[in-house]
C-alpha cells in the first residue's frame, strides 16, 4: 500500500518508491511534499480559499478508506470523494473552524496504515472565553476573561474591551489596545446598568466578541442573592436555601436579611438574619400562604430583594416512607453465635415514619438481649448473645399517612450443628459387619456439615469407641465385630464451629438373622421353538433378610417323575433362562427356588406341561391397499402348544425407523385392516401369537407395504 498527498497550497508531492503487502504486515513508503519550508503535514490556507487534499493509494485487496476528524463532522463541511486508488477531501470557503489534524486511514484484511496532518487557517480569532468580574463600586468594575480557544493562526496581539449602557444598542469602546486579560473599567455612572464585551485581534483582524449575558450595576451595595429556594415545610415552618450574589459592591458580605408576608398582602416583615445561605423561618400559621425574600448586607448597606419563585402553603409534607440497605450487602447479615449484632438503616418519610420490626412472624419488642433505638433519620436493632433461633428473615415494616413500606433483611447465626436425624437405621448384619444409616441435622448450624462422627459401645461397657470420624455420608459399614457380642452406635454431626449432640441407636447382636426366602413365582414361557423353550419368573415377595444369591431352575419330562437341573452354573443370576437341545413332540413342566446366604427356598409350583413348537407360520400378506390403510392377512400357528391361541399382537414400523408401534394386542381373526397410515410411506409389519403360557416369536414382513390411492378405472 502507498500513499501520495497533494494539497492546494504547497506543490504536488514526490512520485511512490516502495510498495509491499503480506499476509501479516504492510509497508508504505511515499516521498513528502514540502510546504514553505516547514513540515511536510502542516498546511496553511488564508479564511475564504479552498482546503484540497489529494490521497493516492494502492492494496490487495482494495482496502477500505476513511477521513476523520477530531470532534467534527466532516460530512456536514467537506465534500468527499473516494475511488480504488485515490481520494479527495475538499472544504469550500473555508474559516478558522475548519483548521485542525485530518487522518485519512485505509485497511484490508492485510493490516492498515493512516497519515495525520494539520491544517492552519488564518483568520482573525475566535470569542475569548467567558467574562467573570469582580472588585465593583460606585463607579467601577474590574473584568477578567481566558483566551479565545481559536487564535486564527496568529499571535493575538491585544484585546478591545467595550460597555454599553442596558437601554442604549450602541457600544463605546473603553480600550483598544489592551495587552493584558484583565482590565478595569471606571467612570460609570453610579445605578446605572452596563453591559460588557471583550474582542481579541490578531495580524488578520478582530474576532468575534464574547458577551456578558445580563447587566452590571455599578453600585458600592451588593447584589441580590441568586436563587432563593423553599428547601422543606413542617406544618409551623419553612427552611430557604440561597446562593451568593454575583458581586459584594465592593466590600464582604456581612450577612442576609430575610422578609416575608402573607400572600395578597402588601406589607414585608422581618424573618430573621443569618450568616448562613440557609435559614428556618418557624413560627407559622399551618395551611397559611407565604412569600419571601433575602437580601445581602455588606458596609455600604442592604442589596435589592431576591424573592423566590413562588409562595408556599405551610403545611407538613406527604412523603412515602422508605429505607436505604445500601450499607448492608446482599442484605444479609452473618454472625456467630454468643457474639452481637446488629441491623443499622438509615430511613426517611414524612411524617416521621413508625417502624416495626418482626422476624418471621414474631414482633420483636425490647428484652434483656433486644435493643430497638429509632430516630427520624435512622433505626437501629442490636441483638446480643445471638443464638440459632435468632436466625431468619428480619422485616422492617414503615409506615405514615403516605403510606406503608416493609423491607426485608436476613440475618444467618452460625454455630455448632443440630444432632442427626434419626432413628438410626441397622442393616445387613451379620457376625462381623452391619450399616449403619442415618439422615442429616434438621439444623445444620448456618454452615456445611462437613463430617459424622460414628462411636460404638460394647454390651456391659461404659466406654465409648471411635469407628469413624470423617464419615462424608449418610451410611457407613462397621466392620470387625465379635459374634453375638451386643453393640450400641452413636452418631455426630460436625462443622467448622464445632460437634453436635449424638444420637444413639438401638442395640443389636453380631449374628446372622437371616432365614432363606420364599419361593418364586412359577415359571412362565415367553417363547418356544421346535427345540427350546424360554422361561421368566418373578422374584419371591420374601428374601430372608438378605439379598438374594440367584436361582435354581429344574426340569421334568412327560410321563417322568426325575427333576433335573438344565443350566451347568450352581445359580441363575436373573429370573429368566431358555431351555435348549428339547425334543420335538416332547412335554416338559419346570419349577424353579430362590437362594440367599441362609440357604435355598422351597420351589415355586410347577409350571403346566409345554411342548417346544414353532407358534406361527408365515408369510404376512397385504390387500385392500388404500392411501391410508391396508389389511394385513397371516394363518394360525400349526401348533398351539397346547393351548387355545388367545390372539394375536400385530405391530408396524415406519421406514427407515427401528421403533415397533403396537397397532392392536388382541386380534381375534387372522387379519387386520391397519388404517391411519401414511400416503407413499414404506412399513413393515410384525404378528405374535398368545396363549396363556406366553407369546410366540413374531412373524416379520419380508416386503414393506406402501399405502397409496388406487388407480381409477377408465371408461371409454
């Protein structure tokens, strides 16, 4: 990327000798025109011409190209025009606003690169700054003012001060040719208003002037005080508030005179004198109307009257209570508990608010340990020796003719935790271990529980052994005891603040209690084929007191009276097994026992005699076929297995998904017409039969139907 920069006043600039671009940087080198022998970015233009700067530039991509000034609108004097290669920013008629550092940026996803440069306009000055005075008597007033922001490019060589009497519109020069920002203008003529105007001038003409806005009285008496303010009534007084005057003629304020009357009456009476820029007028009448005014005092006597802006009804303000909790954070305070706390608000409202306090739902009134002191401004409550009952939420609840508020502040008092929950549960004994489980503290002391704290105790002892003291749940395993030794357990809660009380269990034995369950259910079958049988059943009701082992499966077959076992593991883990290697055309029966650490149950009753068969036969075929349904046809299974089919269970499937949708679980024929189907959507179809050993194995679709319109048929 490069640069040329042209601009009217100096000569064209010097032809680029560089240009590079890379990914991560970019190099710019240009040659600098010069302008009258000074720097190459400063350029000088007379008020009137015209501003021209020429930029020319270059970069892949093209990159974008941005003028700016500082504090200005470019687009409200400047006409800019940019392309791919160059831009010109051009200001017609130009004045001293114009001058100034323009930056003319441009960038690309390559990097950027700007040039700064100032331009200087010479034109006669700007306004200087505001005028202040001071030091007035009868016949004089010193004036002082700041420089003009804008000095048109050129040293400012002096000022010209002029006055100007209110009632007149012509100016008369006082001085023109003053050097210094300060200057004392005599010979007024004593009460009359005057106003005032100070010119800078520079090597190309006098500037704007800057204005006093409002009068000045030459006068040895002050002036008025500004702004007289009704600050706050009370039903028998007013409280005023001013600001001191402009000038104090000449010597110190000494202090102010403050008058008043009723409204529509035509006689001022003294109110009082203070030092002060406040004052509280009391003994008024409530409901009466009243107007006032102040005036200041210095040597040579009393200033004119400032009144305020409007009379006032005496009268006690209507103001809403309320409360500031700014000083207590989240509105929560903690405390530990023995210690004292305490919840200080600054509160407002007019009337005086009355306060009350409550935690929760109790009012709190003032005990040995509750102290309530409440002011108009403040209300503070101190709890001392806080205990966890003092913990909740604490309401402050104000209230007066205005009407009611009730803010809310939390106090948290930590200490030690509450004793577990109980009762202690015992579990899983035995001659060596048993668990122990409890529930944590209803009150857990306003911090974390971090441990229990687990103790026994042996039958005939009085001592108290550690088991565990860094327990982090609810339960633990006791391990190591003798048989039929008799225990007793205690457990505590712990946190940063200490332990809680304990709480014991009841004791127990270190023996085995456990009996050997009840039997299961007796095996139901779920699917046969023509050599194997599946089998499920349900886990006994009862399991001894412990948990279950597995279960032992046996088998009989027809016309025999030998049990025997058909799994080669001494348990089955899950109430569920399929028989295999059965013969065809062979019945079986099977019963099946529960076992747990005590021993194995009885068996369940066995189950009725059930033949190895395949249930049904297909295929599955379609017909009726419409846009939204279509009827599905399969034949009876050959063999019932012994039991009358109860019906069949017919399920589709949505392709491509692999979820079935169970379309009807008791289909008494041997077709259904499957309706609610989808226009040219592919399905597939499942039929299980049942009886009241079981269901069979599903006879699947091998071809997926598609529901669709029929053709009509043409008639010619």
């Amino acid at each position: 990327m490069y640069f040329v920069l042209n601009t009217v006043t100096p000569g064209p600039p010097g032809v680029p000798e560089v240009t590079m671009i890379t990914k991560h940087s970019m190099t710019v080198v240009w040659s600098r025109p010069t302008v009258n022998g000074g720097s190459e970015q400063t350029h000088i233009v007379r008020a009137g011409a015209s501003i021209r700067l020429f930029i020319a530039f270059s970069g892949r991509p093209v990159p974008t190209a941005i003028w700016s000034k500082a504090d200005s609108n470019l687009t409200l004097r400047a006409d800019i025009h940019t392309t791919d290669s160059f831009s010109t920013l051009t200001v017609e008629d130009c004045n001293r606003n114009d001058a100034g550092k323009y930056v003319f940026s441009v960038e690309n996803n390559s990097g950027s690169k700007s040039i700064t440069f100032t331009v200087k306009v010479l034109d006669t000055p700007g306004p200087p700054g505001p005028i202040t005075f001071k030091d007035v008597t009868r016949t004089s007033i010193t004036l002082m003012w700041d420089a003009p922001v804008l000095d048109g490019g050129a040293r400012i060589h002096h000022y010209i001060v002029e006055k100007r009497e209110a009632s007149r519109r012509s100016w008369q020069i006082v001085s023109s040719k003053c050097t210094r920002q300060i200057f004392k203008v005599t010979d007024l003529a004593e009460g009359m208003p005057y106003f005032y105007r100070v010119s800078a001038e520079n090597e190309y003409g006098i500037g704007e002037p800057c204005e006093l806005t409002e009068p000045v009285v030459a006068t040895e008496e002050p002036a008025p005080p500004k702004r007289l303010d009704i600050v706050d009534t009370t039903k028998s007084s007013v409280v005023l508030a001013w600001l001191k005057p402009d000038h104090d003629g000449g010597s110190r304020i000494s202090g102010y005179l403050l008058e008043m009357k009723q409204k529509g009456s035509d006689y001022w009476v003294e109110a009082g004198q203070t030092k002060q820029l406040t004052f509280t007028v009391e003994g008024l009448v409530e409901n009466n109307e009243y107007e006032f005014r102040v005036r200041a005092k210095n040597d040579a006597g009393y200033s004119e009257p400032r009144e305020a802006f409007s009379s006032v009804i005496i009268k006690e303000p209507q103001i809403e209570p309320t409360a500031d909790l700014s000083g207590i954070s989240r509105q929560l305070i903690t405390c530990k508990a023995g210690s004292t706390f305490t919840i200080d608000i600054p509160i407002s409202g007019r009337p005086a608010p009355k306060v009350t306090w409550k935690l929760e739902e109790m009012r709190l009134k003032e005990t040995e340990r509750v102290t309530i002191k409440t002011t108009k401004e403040r209300t503070k409550l101190t709890v001392k020796d806080s205990m966890r009952g003092d913990s909740g939420k604490y309401y402050l609840t104000l209230e007066n003719t205005a009407g009611t508020k009730t803010f809310t502040v939390t106090v948290v008092v930590i200490g030690r935790p509450g004793p577990v929950t109980g009762p202690i549960d015992l579990s899983s004994v035995s001659a060596e271990s048993c668990v122990l489980s409890w529930k944590e503290p209803e009150d857990d002391g306003g911090s974390e529980i971090t441990n229990y704290i687990v103790e026994k105790r042996e039958s005939g002892t009085t001592a108290w052994q550690l088991v565990n003291s860094s327990v982090k749940r609810t339960q633990i395993k006791v391990t190591h005891l003798t048989k039929y030794m008799e225990y007793t357990f205690r457990v505590s809660s712990e946190n940063r603040f200490g332990v809680s009380k304990s709480l014991e269990s009841a004791p127990i034995v270190a023996e085995h209690p456990f009996d050997t369950p009840a039997p299961p259910s007796p095996p139901r079958v779920v699917d046969t084929t023509k050599h194997s049988i599946s089998l499920v059943w349900t886990k006994p009701t009862y399991d001894g007191g412990a948990g279950l082992l597995g279960y032992v499966l046996e088998m009989k077959e027809e016309g025999t009276e030998q049990w025997y076992r058909p799994h080669t593991t001494a348990t089955l883990s899950n109430p569920e097994f399929t028989v295999t290697g059965l013969k065809t055309s062979q019945k079986y029966r099977f019963r099946v026992a529960a076992t747990n650490v005590n021993g194995m149950s009885e068996f369940s009753e066995s189950s009725a005699e059930i033949e190895p068969v395949e249930r049904i036969e297909g295929p599955l075929e379609y017909d009726d076929i419409q846009s939204r349904s279509v009827r599905v046809s399969w034949r009876p299974p050959t063999d019932d297995g012994g039991a009358d089919v109860l019906g069949y269970i017919v399920e589709r499937r949505e392709v491509p998904k692999t979820a079935w949708y169970t379309i009807d679980s008791r289909v008494r024929g041997t077709s259904l017409i499957v309706k609610g189907l989808k226009e040219n959507v592919e399905y597939h179809f499942r039929v299980s039969a049942e009886n009241q050993f079981g269901i069979s194995k599903s006879l699947k679709s091998e071809e997926p139907a598609v529901p669709k319109t029929p053709l009509s048929k043409s008639t010619f």
